[in-house]
C-alpha cells in the first residue's frame, strides 16, 4: 500500500468558518486526546465534546462527556447516532509496542474499521480528523531528501505501527470515496517531543547511555506537542480536507540531538540493536527499538510541510530543534553523566559525544 494523497486539497484554501458542534474525540483517556478535548473545551462555539476510550480518563476533563466505549465494537455507531456527532477526531491509536503484535494491529485497525463504518452510517457526520504518522513514508538507504504529501515510500513500511498508519489511511480514502460529501484531514505527524510526552522516542533519549546504529547519523524531524494540539485544533474548528504533514521546521542529526541532551553514546551493529528490541518484549526499559524505530534511528526521515503552513497560514510555535531543546531541559537532560560512570557503563568503548 502507498503513502499517496488523494484529497484534492486545495492549497491556501480559506476556513469556511463552520464549526463543528458536537465533537466525539477517541483515546481521550491517553495523553493527546485529552489535551485535544480540553482545548475544544474551550471553545464556546463547540456546543458538546464527547470523549471514548475503554478506560476512565485520570484526570477531570471539565466539560468533555466521557463514554466508555470500546472503538472495536458497533457500540460506538450507537453513540455517534444518539449523540448527533457531526465531527469525529481519531486519535485512539496505539503508537509503541504494547503486548503482542495481533493485539495492536487489532486496536488500530480493526477498531479504524469499525469507527469509518460507523461515521459512514451516520447522516449527521461533516468531518472527520485522523491522527496519522510521517511513519508511512517508511525509512530507507534510498529515500527522498524529503517527502511531500504526493510521495511514495521507497520501501512501504512491513512492521508495527507505520504498517497500521499505512492500512488505516487505505480506510480512509474508502471512506471519501463513499461518503465524498465528508471534510476529512489526515494528518502526518513526525515524533512527537514535549514535557507531557512519554513515548519509546523519549525513553530513548533518557538512557544514561545511547546505542546508536555503527555508521548512520540520521535526520530527525520533531513536532512540539503543543503546535500538535494547535493543528488538530484548527482542523477541527475549520474546514481544511486533504492530507498534510506535521512537523517542526528544521531537522537534527542524531549526534547534534544526543550532544544537547548531554547523553554519551555507543555505536552499534544494526543487528545488536535489533537484539535489544527483542529484548524489549520483556524489559521496558529497552522498548525503544521496534524494526520500524530502528529504522529510523539509521536512516531518518524529513518532510516537506509546506502544504500545511501555507494552508493554515500559520507556522509551527516550534521547530524541531526547539522541540527538542524543550524536552531536554524538562527532563533535566542536560547534565553529562560522570565519565566515571560512562566508562562503567561501555567498559571504555563508545563516543562521550
């Protein structure tokens, strides 16, 4: 399957200024989508936002109406029908390795499925918002310097969550084909950087010391977490149909990023790191390197995002090095660890940045 753009947009488009009135908002218990939903919330044109997900949310969301509801069933075309939903934001995906395999493609796709049949079924549906990824593009020795939305992966992703991201846009233009009166946004994130994010990305970066892959200092693009909340806003609250990439202007080399965060590192073998993502089904902390991760941790990925700015009239608060730079004075990352206990780490190999 492609990482192509069918929507048509139509660049520089103006907001129609039509606001959707009753938001429903998947995976508001996870960390974007409650911050989606309380920035909706505060929104005095949005008349109702009705969060789902299969879990209570840990903190209030003031106004947002939680629903316990599991994406996956018909049970959420119930709630869309009786609510009179007219938008819908999909942001019930799981992102990082979490239990086996089936599992997660279950989660993602399957429960994609049920929720594009449910808002197709549903008269009163306007728009629809879909938390995507850069990672359909995939990551390979022979990329593109940098993808725009028209792009082709030069390796379609074969793993993990970019496979997911990649079937669940397929859904999407289904949908569009059959439901061509809906406004539907799809949206390409790169990784998501921030003081509230927690994600195997950041683990990573939190390691005393880094494994990095022998020979390969990739480009990395970032997307601050609060220019991601503003985006998902704007589609929301306006009318912009079409597929855009999402992230921070300028890119980082992974040994610029791993210098600013003060974190030694220790080149690898592709092979031993992959190891330890094995390993990572059975020790959290190794989480970090899923094959698609990995790849790219060798390879990096830059897009293009003119689309977007030129259609939001509007620039990212952020680029990807101030995104990062973000992250590690939250984290406290700055601080170099001992080379005492560098050498204790690595035995003496590696490269203290």
């Amino acid at each position: 399957m492609s990482a192509r753009d069918d929507s048509g947009a139509e660049s520089g488009r103006n907001a129609s200024g039509s606001t959707a009135h009753v938001v429903l908002v998947t995976g508001v218990s996870r960390f974007l989508g409650a911050r989606v939903a309380t920035a909706l919330e505060a929104d005095p044109r949005i008349e109702r936002v009705i969060g789902v997900d299969t879990v209570p949310p840990g903190t209030p969301l003031g106004r947002t109406e939680f629903v316990r509801v599991d994406i996956r069933t018909p049970s959420i075309a119930k709630v869309i029908a009786s609510a009179d939903v007219d938008t819908v934001v999909h942001l019930n995906l799981v992102t990082a390795p979490a239990g086996p395999r089936p599992k997660m493609k279950e989660l993602n796709v399957i429960g994609t499925m049920q929720l594009l049949a449910a808002c197709q079924r549903s008269p009163d549906m306007r728009k629809l918002v879909v938390r995507s990824s850069a990672a359909v593009y995939g990551a390979s020795p022979r990329d593109h310097a940098v993808f725009s939305e028209m792009d082709e992966p030069v390796e379609a992703p074969s793993s993990g969550y970019a496979k997911d991201a990649v079937e669940i846009e397929g859904y999407v233009r289904g949908l569009k084909r059959r439901r061509s009166d809906l406004k539907v946004s799809v949206l390409r994130f790169a990784s998501f950087l921030g003081p509230g994010v927690d994600s195997p990305l950041t683990r990573y970066f939190r390691m005393p010391v880094v494994p990095t892959v022998l020979g390969f200092d990739p480009r990395l693009q970032f997307v601050h977490e609060d220019d991601g909340i503003e985006v998902l806003r704007r589609m929301i609250v306006e009318d912009h149909p079409g597929t855009y990439n999402v992230a921070g202007d300028g890119v980082l080399l992974l040994s610029q990023a791993l210098r600013r965060a003060g974190r030694p590192s220790v080149p690898m073998p592709a092979a031993t790191l992959s190891a330890l993502g094995d390993a990572g089904r059975r020790l959290p902390s190794m989480s970090a390197f899923s094959p698609e991760l990995l790849r790219w941790l060798t390879y990096g990925r830059v897009v293009d995002t003119a689309r977007l700015v030129k259609e939001l009239a509007w620039r990212p608060k952020y680029g990807s090095e101030a995104a990062f730079g973000e992250f590690v004075q939250a984290q406290g990352l700055s601080r170099r660890i001992p080379v005492e206990l560098f050498d204790r780490l690595t035995g003496g190999l590696g490269n203290s940045g």
